[in-house]
C-alpha cells in the first residue's frame, strides 16, 4: 500500500457520513415539523371558524344519554367523564372476561390438533379454518341476530344444554346465590388450591430428592380434592335459572344478550388464532423431547403435559400477548351490536358534543394505555417462562 | 408389558394393517377415551347437521339471496354499467391465468388433482347460482378464460422465460384500466363513489390500501431499522401508535379528524377518507412485516454491497429491499387477508361495502329477521376469497422458493 502524505483529499460534505447523517435527520425533522403546523393550524383556524375551541371542558357537563347496562352507578344526567369511567369498566368487564374464555379455547384448540382421533383433528381444523377466514363483525353479528335472537325468537325462553336460559331479556346461566355461606365456601376453595399447589410441589421435591414415595401427600392432596369438590358442589350455593310462573327467568347470573355475543363472538375468533399459536409452539419443541419422554415411560398426555407443554410456552407467550391485545382492541366491534362500551360511549358524546378531536384523542389514549398494560404484564409473564428454562 | 414372552407375540398374526376397520381403529376408537370423544363428537355433528339440514329446507326463507343478487356484489352500480365490473373480471381472469402459467412453467404439471377438482367445483357454483342465465354462462366463461390463459401462460413462458418480468408490469397496467373502469370518466360515464358497493367496493377499498400502504410502510420499516435515532424514534412512535388502537379509531379520525386538518373549503369523499385511514393503518403492520424480512436478509448481504462500492441508499434498494420483500410475501398476503375482512369496519360508517349493504337489506321491510340466510351467504363468499388467497399464498411461496 502506498502511503501519500497529501493523499487525504478534502471529501465534499454531501459525501461526508457525519454531515448527511445530520442533515438527513433534520430535513425528516423539518418536513415533519412543516406538516404538523399546516394540520394544527387549519385545525384551529376550522375550529374557530365554526365557534368551537379545543378544551375538555365538557367533560364536567352533564352527559343527558343513558348507558344501557352499568356495574357501578350511572345516571342519565351524570357528568361525561363519569359517562366515560362507567363505559370503561364495561370494556374491561368484557375484555378480562375474555381473555379467560380466549386461552381455554385456544389452548385446548391447540392441543385438539395434535389429538390422535381423527373426528377431533377435523372438527377443529373446520373451526380454526372458518374463523379465520371470515370477518370478525360478521361473526358477532352472526352471533347476536342469528344465534341468540334466533334462540329467543317469538319472545319464549330457550333452553341450552348446562340449564342455560336465553331469552330477549338475555342469557342466564347457573351461578351461585351470593349468600355468606357462599363467599366462605369460595374463600375455602381458593385456599385449598393454593395449599394444594404448594404440597403438589413439595411432593414431586421430596420424590425427586428424598426418593420418597410421597404417598402420605398424596393422601392430602386427595382428600383436599373431596373436600374441594363437595365445598364446590354444594357450598357455593348453586342457583339454577328456572322459568317462573309469571314467563321471567328467575335466579342465576343474567348477562345482556350483547354482552354474551360480544364474549363469544372476540373469545371464539382470538382463540382460533391462539389454538394456531400454540400448535406452532407445541411443534416447534423437537421430536426428541416426545421420544426421550416416551423413553422414560410417560403416558402421550403426562408427555405434552410435563415436558412439552412448559417448552411450547417459550413461544407461546410472546405471539400471545400480541393476541390479547387484538382482543381488546376488538372490543371497539362493540359499537355495531349496541354494547356500551368505550368506543360506544365515546362516539356518542362525539354526536352530542361535535368535540371530534378531544374526543378521539381521549379514547385513542385509553387503547394505547391498555395495549401497554397487556404488553407489560405479558412481557413479565414472558420473563418468568423463559426463567424457569434452566 | 414385558412379562409376555417375545416368541408368543412374533407368531400371532398380524392385525388387521389396512382396511376401513383398522383404520377407524386407529383413527376413531384407539383408546376408551378416543372412542368416547368420537361418539360424543359424532352425535353432536349429526344432531347439529340434521338441525341445519331441517332448517335450510324449512325454516329458512332463501328468497332474500336471488333477489338482492346484484346488490351483495356491485351494490347500487348502474344496470347500464354493469359490463364494466364483468370487463374488470375478465382482464384480471386473464391476467392470473397467465402469470399463474408462466409462474409454474417449470412444473411438471400444471393442472393437479387438486386444481382440477377445485375448478370443479366453481363449476358447479357458477351453473348452479340463482343468476339469470347469461350471467350463468360468463362465470362459466369465465373459468374457461383462467384455464385457457394459464395453459397459454405456460407455453409461452416456457419458450420465453424472460417474460415473467413483465408480468408486474402487466397488473400495473391493469390496475390502472380497473380504477378507470370502475369510477369512468374519459370516455366512459362516471359514477359516483356512493353508488359503490358490494363485493366490488370491498375488494376495490383493500387493493386500493394495500397499494398505497406499500412506500410509507416500507419507509417506516426501513426507519425502524435505521441508524439515525431520529428517523428511529418517529417510526417507531407512528408503528406503535397505529398499532395499539382499534382500526376503528382510526376511521374515526379519518371520518371527523382530517377534514379538520384540511385548509377550509376543501371537502374529501367518504370513501376517500376512509381509504386513507386504512392506508395508514396497513402501513404500520406492513412496516412490521417487512421489518421481518429485513431482518432475515444477512448483514453479509449489505457489506457486500458496500464492499462494491454501492452507498447504504442504493444497497438497500438494491440488494436488501428486494430479498427481504420476498421473504415478506407470504405474511403480507396474511395482512391483506385480513384487511379484506377489516374493510367491513368500513360498513359502519355508512359505506355499503357487503357487509353494509346486508345490514341495509335486512332493514327493508320484506326481508326483515333474515339474519342467518343473509350472513350464510355473504359469510361463504368472505370464506372461499380469504381461504383461496391464503391456498395461492402457500403454493406461491413454494414456487418463488423452487426458482432458486
């Protein structure tokens, strides 16, 4: 290599890496800046031009609409954030609700496809195929006038399997009586199945490093389960909707008819996309960890459960949280079938008040705020799975 | 298990291996709790196909379909024009016939068992429909033009291999006779955007924002990737964003936010602002999308390309963009599926796309509480498009992999 002492060449700056690299940035900078005041300034100069400002005082005025279904107490002339609280915990009442129904079904979906009875693999396939190729509004839709208006036709109760009454004043399923009785019953159980929870471990620790044969645990674990089925059965104080005299459905838990497709139609559509999740994770574990579990002599289902199911959950996880956000923002669909939720209130004091873009930045802020709670937790919950790795 | 002697199991005869009887041993009853789930699944199929059976020969009232045919398609589309959308059809028959024949030139055989019975059986939807029978014999007609084309395809491709570069310009080409087809002017009468509805306005909104998404989406990718934080920090910011709100906020803020942001007199069409808000909304997942392909592209690759000399610009465009676009395929053929079935969101605010133009059939009157027979029917088109889109994306993925 030949060395010149007068070979550094003066680069011209718009070559030069460090000078572009600055430049690019505040041009993108600039260009946005330019469009963001063209917007804001039309913006306000609209406003103004139709005799409105951008302010959020109106959510202290009095809302005048009413909220069709509310958990905490609501009244017609309650001020509009009090209108919008009330719709929230509506949305999360449905959201958290389905997230629960959403991993059932997906998980169990997810396994099904790996079931060795062929009538299973095929139904599940059939289900999985056709929620995901249809759109999601039509399936609520499908849900609320087809499948529990066409039950409630003619204004006459319909009976499901599981004593599940559906009639136009909603479904009301089984639920216990709220007694005191009841509360003590459901405190007991959750004891006993975090008693439960701690002998299982202490019993696989001392099998496993004592070489015990754990029997005397498994007695209390068995005679937890008794105890806990007969508290279940018969402590909680089931209530059984019947048919009264008068035509109404009296006792059980009453969910509105809206409430119900929305839980079903976002729990059926995101589980087929999770069962499509956890059979890409129950696959991506190697054939090797089947073989060597089946070598040491574990049954196909204490195989998926013990060995491969934890591995699966690695990639699980992460494309889960991603799902349980669509959940939630898919809840907006509740707007089409009349659920009051978020996105519905919100749209109607945009009606009422015409305050469009306080409006739609308040409810964009309440989406983006759940989205990052889901994300949050789910990615501690990754934490802890990858943890247990090793 | 063990306890049995191995000379008794090695001469007893062998059990039944194939036949239907080992088969449904196998398959449906090998254990008490597979012979469980197969009656209780068995009896619950039957007992739900016998109540659908009684009911679509009873119950169901399926007059609502024959009569509104036009509408579930074209919507309010002039009568006159109607030729127009079975012209648009015909050109985009052809054109996927031919790049269909010249993509699997190299197979040894075009038409599969497979491929066959699926024309079979669009065969038999296109004579069996409830369409007058003129209409009968274009769909027919129709299928014939993607068979013959695709065999012509073939030939062609096979003594010009070179063709196959021209076919992206072919769709472009088309595209813009398509747009001009369906709106008119120069020469043809114009119609106005209301009057879109249907399959048409569905197809038109998600082709229509998949298109325009593709430079902001793979700009906001290329500035998630970047090296200057700036460029960086507004990507990401817009990504997530667009992505942690429902698609519906954000045809709200097209609906009632961007006429605000306009100087003042300026009034855009509903479909206009509609297809901007799902432009925007495709861009964000897109730029994930393509994000993924960038990062599958090995660094080697761009090292490469600046060891030749090329600046970081131009080896992007040149050397990553393209193999990372390729691997994204699949996955955006995924995200336009979905946009399809999101553009119903579109029906809500007013537009008469197929679900909102069966939400506006089912308020007349004399089909009013068809609910089941009405979704059933648009519920199976939305099926059979999305599910034979998401079947041409796998063999499309598997023929671009075999080039190589």
């Amino acid at each position: 290599m030949t060395l010149s002492n007068d070979g550094s060449e003066k680069i011209p700056f718009w070559r030069d890496d460090r000078y572009v690299r600055i430049a690019v940035q505040a041009i993108v900078v600039l260009i946005l800046m330019a469009i963001f005041s063209f917007f804001s300034g039309n913006m306000f100069r609209n406003l103004e031009q139709q005799g409105r400002q951008f302010n959020f005082s109106f959510l202290q005025q009095g809302a005048g609409f009413n909220i069709g279904e509310t958990v905490i107490p609501y009244e017609t002339n309650s001020p509009y954030y009090w209108a919008f609280v009330v719709s929230l915990v509506n949305t999360l009442r449905l959201i958290l609700v389905g997230f629960i129904a959403t991993t059932i079904i997906g998980v169990v979906a997810g396994i099904a496809s790996f079931s060795d009875n062929w009538l299973l693999r095929k139904l599940n396939l059939a289900y999985v195929e056709i929620v995901r190729n249809t759109p999601l509004l039509l399936q609520l839709y499908v849900w609320y006038f087809a499948v529990f208006f066409g039950f409630s036709d003619k204004g006459t109760v319909a009976e499901l399997p599981g004593s599940i009454l559906v009639s136009k004043k909603g479904i009301v399923i089984p639920w216990s009586n709220g007694s005191p009785i009841a509360w003590i019953s459901a405190a007991a159980l959750l004891i006993g199945a975090i008693a439960a929870f701690f002998i299982w471990r202490r019993r696989i620790k001392i099998m496993e490093e004592q070489g015990a044969s754990g029997q005397r645990e498994f007695v209390a674990l068995l005679s937890l389960g008794i105890v806990g089925l007969l508290l279940f059965l018969f402590g909680l104080g089931w209530q059984f909707p019947r048919i009264a005299a008068s035509g109404n459905v009296e006792g059980g838990l009453r969910m509105s008819l809206e409430y119900g497709s929305m839980l079903a139609g976002l729990a059926f559509y995101t589980g087929a996309f999770i069962a499509e999740i956890v059979r890409a994770g129950i696959q991506s574990v190697s054939k090797g960890q089947w073989e060597a579990a089946k070598a040491l002599g574990l049954q196909p289902a204490s195989s998926m459960r013990l060995v491969v199911f934890p591995q699966a959950m690695r990639v699980i996880i992460p494309s889960l949280s991603s799902q349980y956000m669509n959940l939630a923002k898919n809840s907006s669909l509740a707007l089409a079938i009349g659920y009051p939720d978020i996105f519905a209130t919100s749209q109607t004091s945009l009606n009422q008040t015409g305050r469009a873009v306080e409006v739609i930045l308040l409810i964009m802020a309440i989406y983006l705020t759940i989205s990052l709670i889901i994300s949050v937790i789910m990615n501690l919950l990754n934490k802890t799975v990858q943890f247990t790795e090793r | 298990m063990t306890t049995a002697p191995p000379s008794l199991s090695s001469t007893r005869p062998p059990a039944a291996q194939v036949g239907a009887i080992a088969w449904l041993r196998k398959n449906l009853f090998s254990n008490w709790f597979s012979a469980l789930l197969t009656v209780v699944l068995g009896l619950l199929l039957v007992r739900t196909s016998l109540g659908f059976l009684t009911w679509a020969t009873t119950t169901a009232q399926w007059a609502v379909i024959p009569a509104n045919l036009p509408l579930f398609f074209v919507g309010r589309y002039p009568v006159a024009q109607y030729w127009r959308i079975w012209a648009i059809v015909g050109i985009l028959a052809t054109l996927s016939g031919l790049s269909w024949g010249i993509l699997s030139r190299n197979l040894a055989k075009l038409f599969d068992r497979n491929i066959l019975i699926g024309f079979g059986v669009a065969a038999a939807i296109a004579v069996l429909i409830p369409a007058p029978i003129p209409y009968r014999i274009l769909l027919l007609a129709l299928l014939g033009l993607v068979l013959a084309s695709a065999w012509i395809g073939r030939l062609v491709g096979q003594r010009m291999p070179q063709l196959g570069q021209w076919l992206s310009l072919g769709w472009g080409l088309s595209l813009l006779v398509v747009w001009w087809l369906i709106a008119g002017g120069i020469g043809l009468p114009g119609v106005r955007t209301n009057d879109w509805g249907g399959l048409m306005l569905t197809m038109f909104m998600s082709v229509t924002s998949i298109l325009l998404c593709f430079p902001l989406g793979i700009l906001l990718a290329l500035g998630r990737q970047s090296k200057l934080p700036v460029l960086r920090w507004i990507a990401i910011a817009f990504i997530e964003v667009i992505r942690g709100v429902p698609l519906i906020t954000l045809l709200f803020v097209g609906a009632y936010m961007v006429p605000l942001f306009l100087p003042g007199g300026i009034r855009l069409n509903q479909l206009l602002l509609a297809i901007i808000s799902l432009t925007l909304f495709s861009a964000a997942y897109l730029a994930e999308n393509v994000r993924g392909g960038l990062q599958s592209v090995p660094r080697g690759q761009a090292e490469a390309a600046n060891a030749l000399g090329l600046n970081s610009v131009l080896a992007t465009i040149l050397i990553v963009l393209p193999q990372a676009l390729k691997v994204s395929i699949p996955t955006i053929v995924g995200q336009f599926i979905s946009l399809v079935q999101d553009t119903t969101l579109v029906g809500l605010l007013g537009a008469f796309e197929m679900l909102g133009i069966s939400r506006s059939i089912l308020a007349n009157p004399s089909f009013i509480g068809r609910y089941a027979e009405v979704y059933l029917f648009i519920g199976a088109i939305y099926w059979v498009l999305c599910y034979a889109m998401s079947l041409g994306s796998r063999r499309l993925e598997k023929q671009l992999n075999t080039t190589h």
